[in-house]
C-alpha cells in the first residue's frame, strides 16, 4: 500500500512568500496546506484552493492547470501572487517529499 510521501516548499513571488506542505499519494496531491505572507481576496478562498488541488496528478503541469481553472471559476485576486508562483512553491514541495 502506497503510504505517500510528505514534502514542504518556499518559494518568493514578486509580493509575497508562499509556503507549502504537500502529501503525495499514487502521484496525486492527497493533503496540502498553503501559507505564507501573500494577500487572497476573498480570504477564505485560499482553503477551498487548497481542497480544489486534492487528487491532482502532481506534476507541474496539472498542478498549473488546475490552479488557472481555480482562478477563472472564483474571481480570486491575489495582488502580485500568480497561479505559476503557487505552482512553483508547490512543486518545490513536492520535489522535496520523502517518505
């Protein structure tokens, strides 16, 4: 039985340093927690992204896609925080995940 692996990522954008913590299960995000010193409008969507991600395939594209349909269907604003910056911290996560 595949028990996962769990990795933590930090990655500087251009307003703000994102931290990640991402459990990788049969190649697909099973946990994650996002976190860091960036502003999300509305606040509370930053939960919901993290929840959106689960069962994702955990490669930088996925990820990527996933994040941009996450933005297009919410309206979420994160001033100077882009959909490839989290993709980036998450993948540093992911890169780093032991078991």
């Amino acid at each position: 039985m595949d028990e996962g692996k769990l990795g933590e990522g930090s990655y500087k954008a251009f307003k703000g340093l994102i931290r990640t913590k991402v459990h990788v299960s049969a190649d697909k995000i099973s946990k994650m927690q996002i976190s860091g010193d960036f502003f999300m409008y509305p606040e509370d969507m930053l939960w919901k992204l993290e929840s959106f991600l689960l069962g994702t395939k955990a490669t930088h594209g996925e990820v990527l896609s996933r994040i941009r349909a996450f933005y297009e269907r919410t309206g979420v604003v994160t001033p100077g925080v882009a959909p490839e910056d989290f993709a980036e911290a998450i993948m540093i996560g992911v890169k780093g995940s032991t078991s």
